[in-house]
C-alpha cells in the first residue's frame, strides 16, 4: 500500500514499529488478537488495527502539500477534513480557514470566494451543488479533492446500480458529511432514501410490503428522499450502500433483512434475487471493517475497562466506543490530557453529547488491564500519549523508555 508524507508529530514510533511488526507476522490479516504492552503493574492490550486509514493519511498528505505549495494565498477547508481536534487545529494554525461547519452551515459565504482562493475537498467528499458553486467561481473541485477512494467507491456502484435501475437506500447519519455528499452523488442517477438505522429499515419494509400506507412514507422520510421520489414505485428495485464508517455488520445486517423483504413480497429465490435486490456488498470499506473486527478480537481480552482515543464528532470513533460499551467499562476520549489525575478522567457520552468527569477510574488492584483502540482519524502519537501517561502512574520514564525500546 502506498506509503503518505505526512507531519512527523502525527507519528509514533512505538505504535509504527508495533504495527509493522504485526504486519509482518500477519500479511493476509487472520489474527485480530490484541498486542500486549506489559508494564508489570500496568498492561494495556492495543488492537490489531486501529488509528489512521489510508483515506485520512491521504487527505492528510493533500491538505499539507496545498498549504506548502500555494504561499500567499487564502485557502479553505470546505468544512473539517477529518474528525480530528488536533489535526484540523494544526490546518487552522496554518492559516486555513473553514467554509463550513460539519452540518454544512455557512461560516463564510461562497459569495466572498474569488477563483484565486484555494478550497480543499475534505476527505468526506462534497454534494454535487456545492462542487458546482465552486466551478462556477472558478476555482478547481478536482485540484484539491482529498475525498477517499472508498468513499468514491460507494458513488461509483451506486451509479452502475442506478444505470440498472436500482434506487438506492443510504445507511448513514443523515446530517454527516459523508452521508450528504453520497445521497447528492446517488440522487443525480436514481431515486434515493437515507435510513439511519435498522429501526428505520424495519419501517421501511412495512412501507414495501404494505402494512403501513404509502402515503404515510413521505412524512416518515421527509428530508431523507430524493426530489420527486414515488414511494410505490422507487421501491420495487433497491440497493443498500453505506457511509463508509458506519458500523459494517449494522449496514450488513440492514442490507439482508431488506433483501429478505424483497424476497418474501415477490416470492423470489436465491438465484432470481437480484430481480429486485443489488449485491453491494463490496462497498464496505475495509478500514473500518478491520478496525471494528479488530475490536472484537480485542474484547475476548478479559481487562478493567477499555479506552477509545478520537474526535468527538467522529463517526467510526463512536461505533467503536459502541461495541466496547457492550462489554465493559469504557472511556472515550480525544487526548491525554482528559485524563486529569490518576484518581480522575474527563471523557464522552456521545449518545447524549456530554462530557463527563469519572473519579477512581484506575482500579485499585494489580495489574491493571486496559483495553485500547482509536479511531480511523486518530494519530497515533496521540494514542501514546495516553499509554505514556497512563504507565506514568505505575512506573518511572526511565522504566517505561526501557520497556518501549523493547519493542521499537
């Protein structure tokens, strides 16, 4: 895979030679067993794959080449380009500003953009009416398009379904970025939903099969349709593609149970399913396929309670935090200074949007196990952060700088 140039700091060598060595050990990625990093009193288990993508090393790598190479110049992020504190905060520092924020409300008009300015695709991607106002003013969409392939993956078998007249069912949040850019994208070839949940495919298959009245559908979905969509008619063929960071056996489990409603209603077969149902299977990303089954592999760990390390807003982040959650203890935060003391720990509730403070979070027994993940925007130099600083209440610098050069 290719290999990106990006900022040092966002590097770790711990974390880097960890990887590589259980790369090395496991080059078709079978084993999601944990790594254990035994500091005596202290062990923290890392799972198999965590931390960046190859999609955010590359917008990453675009981001910082743009501001090097256009000196001078006013250059924009059409909104954050991943979902990193740290990340875009260091863009900031380099004198990017936002458009947008992350549900697409204007920070600054398009109106004061001139064809001089320079805007960067975040890695997302943007809906067609927003790529269109920027061609409009003048200024490139493609020059600076940090959009990751796999999320273009999904665009692009949404519109090979379409051309076979398919429309197509979104599984995402439907005020993400990545959410609205692949609607918009889906939308300008075929009639298009978004459901959040398998909640609402459950709704959903009620309107297919008629228990509950069509007419009915349009309020249920306002706002989740495509302009012009005919309810009786738009859902007689369907596919299901996904925001590439939701969770890949929700948007599995929503894709089967649709098209066992399809089979059902039309009597169909195995063999003649696709009359009525696309495969699209193949537009799960990989990343956060590998990143949630590495979590797994991580939870059949027995351990105290497990740390997620990344934004706030981030959407892959948070499904991680999810599965932990139905196993143990876990904390989620976005840097090591959330952890205030060793008696205290400042962290996120994100099914509520609340910051909460946890006293005693460290157990009083030894060892302590820790579970340990990030999410696909994390840097790794911020999950060693928290390793650091946790171990720091266990053994010296001088101890734990001899048990990581064991490793690097």
């Amino acid at each position: 895979m290719k290999q990106f140039t990006i900022p040092f700091t966002y590097r770790s060598p711990l974390i880097s030679s960890i990887k590589e060595k259980r790369k090395s050990e496991d080059k078709m990625k079978k084993d999601f067993s944990p790594t254990l990093l035994d500091f005596g009193p202290l062990q923290i288990y890392l799972a198999r794959h965590f931390g960046f993508c190859y999609g955010v090393e590359n917008a990453i790598e675009i981001a910082f080449r743009t501001v090097d190479e256009n000196p001078g110049k006013r250059i924009f992020l059409l909104s954050e380009m991943i979902h990193n504190p740290k990340v875009n905060a260091d863009l900031i520092e380099r004198g990017v500003s936002f458009l947008q924020d992350t549900k697409g409300n204007s920070i600054v008009p398009f109106e004061e953009l001139t064809k001089e300015d320079v805007v960067i695709i975040p890695a997302f991607g943007t809906t067609i009416a927003i790529e269109e106002k920027l061609n409009e003013i003048g200024i490139p969409v493609q020059k600076y398009n940090t959009t990751c392939p796999f999320v273009e993956k999904v665009w692009n078998r949404s519109e090979q379904i379409a051309q076979k007249n398919y429309s197509v069912i979104v599984h995402g949040k439907p005020s993400h970025e990545e959410t609205r850019a692949t609607f918009s994208h889906a939308a300008q070839n075929t009639p298009t939903l978004v459901i959040n949940d398998m909640s609402e495919a459950i709704i959903l298959a009620d309107y297919i099969t008629g228990k509950l009245p069509i007419n009915d559908f349009y309020k249920t979905f306002e706002g989740r349709h495509s302009k012009g969509f005919d309810a009786e008619k738009d859902l007689e063929r369907i596919g299901v593609v996904n925001q590439t960071t939701m969770l890949a056996s929700d948007t599995q489990a929503i894709a089967d149970f649709l098209k066992q409603t399809m089979a059902s209603k039309y009597t169909l077969t195995e063999n003649d399913i696709q009359e009525r149902f696309a495969d699209t299977r193949d537009t799960l990303c990989y990343a956060t396929n590998d990143n949630q089954t590495a979590v797994m592999g991580l939870l059949e760990q027995e351990a105290d309670f497990a740390i997620v390390v990344g934004g706030y807003n981030s959407s892959n982040t948070s499904h991680l935090v999810e599965l932990c959650e139905e196993k143990l203890r876990t904390y989620y935060i976005d840097h090591s200074d959330r952890i205030l003391s060793e008696k205290k720990i400042s962290h996120y509730n994100f099914h509520n949007h609340t910051e909460l403070t946890t006293a005693d979070f460290l157990p009083e027994k030894k060892p302590v196990k820790i579970l340990m993940t990030s999410g696909a925007s994390c840097p790794d130099a911020i999950v060693e952060m928290v390793i650091k600083k946790i171990a720091g209440y266990y053994i010296d610098e001088t101890a734990y700088d001899k048990i990581v050069a064991t490793v690097v």
